[in-house]
C-alpha cells in the first residue's frame, strides 16, 4: 500500500484538475493529482482529443489534447505527483483537521485540502431497471467481466447489444455450460465481424441468442437461479442461469463522491461562489463537477474557480502567512523543489 | 429571420407541456429541454457519449437520420424504443415543429 503525503489531493486530471496544480503551485502549495483513468486530460483525452476548443482565451483554436500537453507542460515547475487509473473511494477526516483520500487500489494520500475537479464523474455501468436486480448483485449478477474463469462450466446470461456484449458472448460461449445472448433489438450496429460471429456461432448452437427480448425480472433464493425473459413484448419465458451479466455501457456518475457527506444538487456539489468551497472545510469542487447559480461547465469558468480556489486553501496551508496575489509577469514562476 | 416552433413534452405523469423554441439559435433539443428546467441531466453536454438526454419521439415529421453515435448509443441502452433518440443531437429546425417527445428514465 503505497502512502503519500501533499499539501492538496487533487481528484479528477482534466484541464481543470490540471491548471489547479498551476494556480496552487504559484502560492507554493504542492499537488497530487489522482484519476480513475490511465492519462491525464479526462474527456479531453478519452473523448475528444482530436476536437477543435475554440473558446481558450488567447487561442483562436485548439486541439483537446493539445490543450492537455499545454498545460502539462505549464504546471511542469511545480513538480505535481499522480496516482492514475486508481479512483477515489473514501475520504477520512482527521482530528487536525486535514484529510486521508484512499483510491480503489488501497493508495492513501495524507493532504490538508481536497480539490474536486471530476468533471463528468467516473463512467459506471448502466443498469438496466429490474426490480430486485440490485438485491443480487455479487450473488450472480454482475456488470462487468472480471475474472472470465468465475464462468467456466456455469450457465451464463448475457443482456446488450453493444460491442461489449458480442465480444463478452463470443470469449464466454467457450468458456461457459450454456452462454444466453439477450438483446432488444433485431439487429447488431456493433463491430460487424463480432456480429457476424455472434450470429453464425447461434446457427451453430453454440450461444443461445434471443433477440427482441429483455430481461424483466430475476428470480432465486439468496442466490440468482433464473431470470425472465420478454419475447416479442408478449412471451414470457424463463431462464434457468447461475450468472446474469447485463452489458448496456457505461454512464457517468459521481460514485463514490455520492458518500463523503457532500451537499449535492442533481448530481453536481454544491459549492460556495466566494471561493469554492463545499460544506465540508479544506474540501473544494471545481470545474464541471460543481453547481451554483449560473454556472456554466465551460474550461473557461473551471480555470477561474481554479484560481479563487487557490487563494482559499491558501489560508489553510498556511494559516500564518498572509495571501498577496502574486503576478507571473513581476515575479515570473517560481519552481518548487 | 426568427422563426419559433412548438415542442410538446410528455411528463412522466402523463400530462403534456408545450415549449417554444426559436429555429436561429443552432439549439438543441435536449438544450431546450434543460432551458426550460425539464429533468433532463445532460450530463456529457451534447456530444452523445451519455444517453442521459434519452427521449423518446411519440409524434413528428421527417427527423434527421440517425447519426454513428447516436445509433450506437442507443443500440447499447437497456430501454430504447424504436423511436428513441438522443435530444442532443435533434437540432431545433422548422422541421421539427410539432414534435412530441417523451422524457425516458436516465440510465
């Protein structure tokens, strides 16, 4: 379990989470940054890297991903450490006041301010809306393919239509007793190969494939034992399984956030306007992740929040020395050690 | 010239709103949706990567097409109808005067 200590935990390594390490690292304050992805960018570098952003200030147009290595490239004096592909889990508020944030693989990092800066959330399954599915999660269903071995020799339902429920169909028809493919439509928009395979190992037997059909409710005692099935929207017709893995993407969510006593608002934390700060003292949200009255989720209006942020944990960091805003142009950047 | 249409929305209690929206805006119609404080999360801002602008459409016109993203989209979501859409990618045109949509659960 690796243990780190900073002055701010920065959780989110979009353009906003970057440009805070900037804005502290001007008032001296060191950084680590955490995302649950494997780069730093967030959407930019996930979703659109190759997209144009026009309303940088100062650039007429920018590439996503361009913007990322620029800002890289800005907070480099100040030395920020990262924690990447881990995503935060809990929050631990000591008795000095300052904070421990775990992520999902067992990282502490021991900071005096947190900084929210998740953007959209962390991306979670989407679950479809059966009653008491939730009640068998862990007892036979499951969102996601982890251990593909935890099937060998199982029944196994798969639910989804999407590149991901193919690819799942295709490794597990292999590995499985019996491997179940329920999709709602009549037709795959996914990969057109994993599709054609999907199709021509049903007319071979070896995935049981029912199309227009849902999965409307699952069944068992304490343990998943059989799921039912909606032909047609008229049909009803039960499966016996030991596994039901519904495979319908994925959707942005706080996640874990939801559960470190924030005040929230349609999804998004609440924050104060005079410098960002949530209920909770020494903890900030910037950027997308936030809500207040007018707030626009532009890059533009992150990187201010960012700024009025800094000034505020500056008071915590160093509880003794008085805040001056410092320009670049008289004093240039000062790198950290 | 502006030009306003009309948008009819179904309510999850079954009761219908109309909302007004102007076709010289290069608006969306999940943008209108949230202008007029629908419960509609938007979460992604337009760029079909969330679904959670999900609609479905009960009376229109001819829309546009289907774009990749959105097929794919919604091809993936667990409770898409056959005219379902994602109002981030319905541009507000006079085409679409008339249409009714009906708000579809987030996820």
């Amino acid at each position: 379990m690796e243990k780190i200590t900073t002055d701010i935990c920065i959780v989110g390594a979009g353009p906003v989470g970057l440009f805070a390490v900037f804005e502290a690292g001007l008032l001296k304050m060191r950084c680590h940054v955490v995302d649950a992805l494997p780069v730093v960018g967030g959407q930019l570098a996930e979703i659109y890297p190759k997209k144009p952003i026009y309303d940088i200030p100062g650039f007429p147009s920018i590439l996503a991903g361009e913007l990322v290595e620029n800002l890289m490239k800005q907070i480099e004096p100040f030395h920020p450490s990262f924690t990447l592909g881990e995503r935060v889990e809990k929050l631990d508020k000591q008795e000095d006041g300052s904070f421990i944030v775990h992520t999902s693989e067992g990282t502490a990092i021991a900071c005096k301010v947190v900084v929210i800066a998740g953007g959209l959330g962390s991306f979670e399954p989407r679950k479809p809306a059966i009653a008491s599915l939730e009640s068998y999660e862990g007892k036979g269903v499951t969102y996601m393919v982890r251990d593909p071995e935890q099937f060998r020799s199982k029944r196994v339902v798969l639910a989804g239509g999407g590149d991901s429920a193919l690819d799942w169909a295709i490794y597990l028809a292999g590995i499985a007793e019996e491997l179940t493919l329920i999709h709602r439509g009549s037709t795959f928009r996914g990969a057109p190969e994993s599709a054609e395979k999907v199709l021509s190992m049903a007319e071979e037997g070896q995935i049981k494939l029912l199309l227009k059909s849902t999965v409307t409710d699952v069944q068992g005692d304490g343990k998943l034992d059989a799921v039912t099935v909606l032909i047609d929207n008229e049909t009803e017709y039960q499966i016996e399984t030991d596994y039901f893995i519904p495979l319908f993407g994925l959707v942005p969510k706080l996640g874990p956030l939801e559960h470190w006593d924030l005040e929230l608002e349609k999804g998004a934390i609440v924050v104060n306007t005079l410098d960002y700060s949530t209920n909770i003292p020494g903890v900030y949200a910037i950027g997308d992740i936030n809500t207040y009255p007018g707030k626009l989720k532009l890059i533009l209006c992150g990187f201010h929040e960012s700024a009025l942020m800094a000034q505020s944990a500056y008071n915590i960091i160093y509880p003794d020395k008085k805040f001056v805003l410092k320009y670049t142009t008289v004093n240039g950047i000062q790198e950290l050690s | 010239m502006e030009e306003m249409i009309n948008l009819q929305v179904e309510l999850p209690d079954g009761s219908r709103v109309t909302l007004e929206a102007p076709t010289d805006m290069g608006l969306s119609v999940m943008e209108v949706l949230k202008a007029n404080e629908l419960e509609v999360p938007a979460i992604c801002g337009g760029m079909a990567i969330c679904a959670t602008c999900h609609v479905e459409v009960l009376q229109s016109g001819e829309l546009p097409e289907l774009g990749d993203d959105e097929a794919y989209m919604l091809e993936t979501l667990p409770h898409a109808t056959a005219t379902s859409r994602l109002s981030c990618q319905l541009r507000v045109t006079p085409a679409l005067d008339g249409l009714v949509v009906r708000l579809m659960p987030e996820a």
